[in-house]
C-alpha cells in the first residue's frame, strides 16, 4: 500500500513541480533580463492606470473621504479592468510558442527521444510559460492593496478580479497549448489563436449590451441596464458583476433554471472560474494525444490533405497571367503577392461578415426598428471589432516581412539588387499598408453609407455626422501604419516568425490596451468638448466616441445642444492624432534605414 502511494507520489512530483522542463525554464529563463524589463513594464502600466484614473476621478471633487473612496472605486475598476486585459493575451505570448520555439529550433524531436513522457511534455510546457504570468500577477498585488486606502474597495472584489485574471491566463494557456500541438506552425498557431481570442471577446461582450441577452429577474443597474445571460461566459462580464456595475439575479427568482445553469447565473464570477479551470484541464490532457503525433515529425497530416483539396493544387507557372509590377518592386510584393501572410480566408471573412452585418443594421434602421442611438452604439462595436481584427492581421503580416526572408535564404538575393535600404524598407511599409488597405476600406464605406442615408431620409440628427467616415479612414490608415512599422522594426531585430510575431502581437495588444484604458477613462471624466478633443488620440477610443459621440453626453438632447463643440473639438483632435502617428511612423522608420545595414551585418555575422 505505502509502496503505491509512493510511487503515486513520485508520478505527481515529476509531473508537476519537479517536472524537468519546468524547472529547466523557470530556472534559466528567469535569470533574463528581458523577463526582468517585462515585469517593470506590467508594473508600469499599472501604476500609470492607477495614477491617470486616481487623477481625473478625484479632480474638481472636494477632499471628503465619500469622494476618496468613490475615487478609490473607479481607480479599481480600471485596474482590475486592465490586468484581466493583460492577462488575456500575455499568457498566450508566453505559451502559444511554447511548442513551436522547439520546432524551429530543431530540437523537439530531441525532447521525444527523452524518457520524458507525453504528460511531462504537456504539462512542463505550459505550467513553466503560466509561471512568468502568475509571477506577474501576484506582483501587482500591491498596487491593488493600495486602493484600499480610502475604502470603497472590498477584499472580496480583490480576490475575485485575481481569480477572474488568473483562470482567464490558465484557460488561454491551455487553449494555446493545444492549439500548438495540433497545427503545425509559427506564425499562423499565433495568428489563430489571437483572432479566436480577440473574436470571442469582442463578439460576446458586444452581444451583451443587446437587451434581447438581459435576464428579466436580474435588477437594473443606474443606467438601466440589466446582467446578460452570457456573463458567466465572458471574463469582463464577470467582473462587471464583481465590480457591482451590474447585478445577477437572485438566486431564489430563478425558478424552474436548471440547477447548474441556475448557479451560474447567480454566481456568475464563481461560475466562469469553474468552467475555465475544467475545460483548461480537459484541453491539457487531450493535448497529451497529440504530443507524438506524425504533424511534428515532418509528414503530411490530415488537415493538410484536406486544405490541399479545398485549394486545389497550383497548375503551374506557364498558366498564371501575367502581373504588372509597381515602381518599388518590393512593395508590389507586400501588397499583392502576400509575401508575408496573412491570409486571403480570413480576409475575405472578414469583409463578407463586416458588409453582412452593416447590411443588417442598415435595413433593421430603414424600418425604424433602430434608434439614432441604437444605431451608432451598434455601428461603433462593429467598426472597433472589425479595425481590431485587421489590426493583427496588419500585425501579423508585418512581423513576418523580414523574418521570412531570412528563412527563405532571400535576404541575401535582395541585398544583392540596386534597391537601397531605404527602398527596401520603404516598400515593405508601403507594402503592408496596401495589403491591409481593403480591411479598412469596409468600415468606411459603411459608415459613409449610413451617412449619406441619413442626411437624405430624416431630417432628424443622423446617426452618423458627414465628416466622421473620412475622419476614421484617416483615423485608421495611420494607426495602421504606426502597427505596421514597429511590426517591421520587430521582425528586423528578430531572428525567427514565433519570437516576431509573439512580440509584435503581444506589444501591440498591450499597447492598444492600456491606451485604451488610459484614454477612455480620460474621455470620461473630461467634460465634453475635451473629451471629443481626446478621443482621437488612442485607436479605440477614437473608433468608438468618433462613431458614437453620444457616449460622451448623458442624453441625446445634451448631444443635438453641444453638437457642433463635439465636431469641432472631433475634427481638431483627429488632425492632432494624425500629426502625431506620422511622426512616431517617420522617426521609426528613419531609425530602421539608418541602422538597417548594421542590423543586418549583425545577424548574418559578417
């Protein structure tokens, strides 16, 4: 008997934490400077939401220790806000490479030849990446005790956004994980796997604020609005819950709910927490299945048959029309053969969908079964969700330009034409800002539409102003472009797809992230005309309050009064926000043609 619980013993210990991977990464890899500047980073921007929201919330108000706490409160909500966000898409930094690092290195079929069973391999792989974000979690800790100062800040909504934060960075993790080990793959495993994770979010927290999704037992809130039936199933919604902005139904008025359904929309944070915690053990053991499978070993799997089949095989080069080749041939390239990737399914998706959901809201507005106000909160979320998406894609694609070169042995055939760097260069940039072009082509001509029908058929305020479709086309052109050259700088300071991608993306999200935190809650506490000043200064807070101006108002009469302060502060804002990226793209870039030859020296070792 004791000889079995020993050797149970022995099993766990050698799986969990004396898993060799695990202690060889967290032992090795924590040492890092690069870890060491990631933490002061997550720290930073932290403490610069606490700061920025602990600011503006108390500003004007008087010294009372009712006006602290409600100031306390709002700064713990932004927090707690922008720690699950980083958790959201930290975690997958850390572990969508996780398998695909040992690929490209060459030594994964080096770690099957191991004794290491397929279990150590699973589990070492992600509870050693999971180390680096729990770590991260539990050192913003104090910052968040800190807001406990002057009350309004319980215990309770302490753990609880801790536990919301750390089941989301689990369920990410293990949901990369498996992902890795059953696509074969760098930089289309993380393109994947952020896009599902950026869909998923977007797409249910929108549906949310429909109120054909409010649960008629759940009380309503100031506003009005009432908890939907998806917050168990969505981390920000949860924590809605636990920051007392909505409330859940009492547990006794859901008569005749089915018992597990019944809890969950009672308890709905302690109801996300269990289901993510299962379903992240269920998708780590199936990953164990696929750790020998033949995708890691070179030959042809089922999922390439089949796309083998779906997109026919190419006929040859005698068959292809031919091309007309831009001035800059590198830019050519970029734009229209996708050197890079990106994808022409996902793209397409994503234009069909977009045109497929404005052509929904534009009929259910012809027959009057949406409101002014109805219209531009729907067409804001339709428009961020689509900017974001062809965000990382424009990411994506970027991040590869100049690693794939190096690994398709190309680089050296381009140095060796008259293009200087500079050329090079230029027409990678403009190459990638021509290939995510049609993405932001739909999102304008939607809201041009919508524009143009409104000032035709209503005399009333139109959901959406003439000048706003032109205003986010410049909007987005530019935030693209900033995406689009740090993606480039990236990729030529990096020397493989996983680790360009993994930094481009996460950096981006982050950086789109608390920028949004920062200028949202910015535009909230200024009064109108400033906040239709500072909208345009962060992506998303500029796709939102620029297509619905009527989020910075109380009511829509307060909107037709202040109308045209709202529209000049919106056109002058937008001007500023468009001088300011244009010049973050020209000294980026003017840094990369400058430092372009020795970078490249550098790498090649000549």
């Amino acid at each position: 008997m004791f000889s079995v619980i020993e050797r149970l013993w022995l099993w766990l210990w050698h799986l969990l934490p004396g898993n060799p991977i695990l202690v060889r990464v967290v032992h090795g890899a924590s040492r890092r400077t690069r870890h060491l500047w990631l933490r002061v980073g997550y720290l930073s921007a932290l403490l610069a939401v606490v700061f920025t929201i602990l600011v503006a919330s108390t500003q004007g108000r008087s010294g009372s220790l009712a006006e602290l706490a409600k100031g306390a409160s709002q700064t713990f909500m932004w927090a707690s806000m922008t720690q699950l966000a980083l958790m959201c898409f930290l975690a997958p930094v850390f572990t969508a490479g996780a398998i695909t690092q040992e690929r490209d290195a060459k030594t994964f079929n080096i770690l099957l030849s191991t004794p290491l069973s397929s279990a150590q391999i699973v589990f070492g792989s992600l509870l050693s990446r999971l180390y680096f974000v729990m770590t991260l979690l539990l050192a913003g800790l104090p910052i968040f005790l800190i807001t406990m100062t002057y009350g309004g800040v319980t215990t309770g909504q302490i753990l609880e956004s801790f536990a919301l934060a750390g089941a989301t960075a689990v369920l990410t993790g293990a949901l990369a994980i498996f992902v890795a080990m059953l696509r074969v793959g760098t930089r289309g495993t993380i393109l994947t796997f952020y896009l599902a994770i950026a869909t998923y979010l977007l797409s249910l927290y929108f549906l949310a604020q429909w109120g054909a999704t409010w649960l008629e037992d759940s009380p309503p809130n100031l506003s009005g609005a009432k908890m939907s039936w998806l917050t168990p199933l969505h981390p920000f919604l949860a924590l809605d819950v636990a920051l007392n902005r909505v409330h859940p139904p009492p547990f006794g008025r859901l008569v005749g709910v089915w018992g597990p359904i019944r809890y969950a929309l009672a308890y709905p944070s302690s109801a996300y927490v269990t289901w993510t915690t299962l379903l992240a053990l269920f998708l780590t053991s199936a990953s164990i299945f696929f750790v020998r499978g033949n995708a890691f070993l070179g030959d042809e799997t089922y999922f390439g048959r089949f796309l083998g089949m779906v997109h026919g095989r190419p006929r040859g080069e005698r068959t292809r029309q031919p091309r007309r080749v831009w001035a800059n041939p590198i830019a050519w390239r970029e734009a229209k053969t996708r050197a890079s990737g990106g994808g022409s399914f996902i793209r397409w998706t994503l234009i069909i969908g977009g045109a497929a959901a404005a052509l929904l809201l534009f009929v259910e507005h012809f027959r009057e079964s949406l409101s002014a106000d109805e219209a531009r909160i729907w067409l804001a979320g339709l428009v961020t969700f689509q900017f974001a998406i062809a965000l990382i894609i424009a990411t994506n694609t970027a991040a590869t330009s100049m690693t794939k070169e190096r690994e398709l042995k190309t680089m050296d055939l381009l140095l060796t034409t008259p293009l200087t760097s500079r050329a090079i260069l230029l027409g990678k940039l403009r190459g990638l800002v021509s290939s995510a072009a049609p993405l932001l082509l739909g999102p304008v001509a939607v809201l041009m539409i919508f524009a143009l029908f409104a000032k035709a058929a209503t005399d009333e305020a139109p959901p959406v102003w003439f000048e706003t479709p032109l205003q986010i086309g410049l909007l987005m052109l530019v935030y693209t472009a900033c995406v689009c050259v740090i993606g480039l700088h990236i990729s030529l300071n990096s020397k493989s797809n996983v680790s360009a991608v993994m930094y481009s993306i996460g950096l981006i999200i982050i950086l789109c992230g608390v920028s949004w935190l920062l200028g949202n809650g910015l535009v909230s506490a200024s009064q109108e005309g400033i906040g239709a000043v500072l909208a345009p200064l962060t992506p998303f807070t500029s796709m939102w309050y620029l297509v619905n101006p009527r989020g910075l108002f109380d009511s829509a009469a307060q909107l037709a009064q202040n109308a045209p302060v709202v529209r000049i502060g919106a056109a002058f804002g937008t001007v500023v926000a468009i001088g300011a990226y244009a010049f973050i793209v020209w000294a980026v870039f003017r840094g990369l043609v400058k430092n372009f030859d020795m970078i490249i020296r550098r790498q090649t070792g000549t």
